[in-house]
C-alpha cells in the first residue's frame, strides 16, 4: 500500500471507517510496457554509438585555440557563481 501525506482521521470511527477502506480497495493495476519495434531498437543503438564517439571527434575537429577558448568561458562561468 503506498503511503499518503493525506493525515488519518483523528476520530475513532472515521479511522476505522478510513482503514476498512483502504484495506479492501482494489491494487492499482500497472500497465504493460510497450515492447519497442525493432526499427526503435535499431536507431537507439545506432544513436547511442554516435554519443559514444561524437564528442571525440568534435575536439578533434577544432583547433587547440578554439579548445582553450571554450574551456575559459566553460571555467569563468563555473567560477562566477
């Protein structure tokens, strides 16, 4: 049973009431997940292995001067707070 920041009553009645109604209440049922289609699959794949290299391949694209111009405004506004 999941717990509620909902306060129980404080009358004794009220509080049997409440717990009789809690406790013969119907679980909530959980849907079934989707099961992806395989064309998903493969472009989640094919989207995790351009991550895994894209960052790579952009620092070595650009030139140490635009690196270190990037890494200084990264560094002062991290160090601005």
């Amino acid at each position: 049973m999941r717990r509620s920041s909902k306060q129980l009553p404080t009358d004794p009645n009220q509080l049997a009431a409440e717990i009789v109604r809690r406790s013969t209440e119907e679980p909530a049922l959980e849907p079934d997940k989707p099961v992806p289609s395989p064309i998903s699959q493969y472009l989640a794949k094919i989207g995790r292995q351009g991550g895994l290299k894209g960052g790579k391949a952009r620092a070595n694209k650009l030139s140490a001067k635009r690196r270190a111009e990037i890494a200084t405004k990264a560094a002062r506004t991290r160090w601005k707070k």
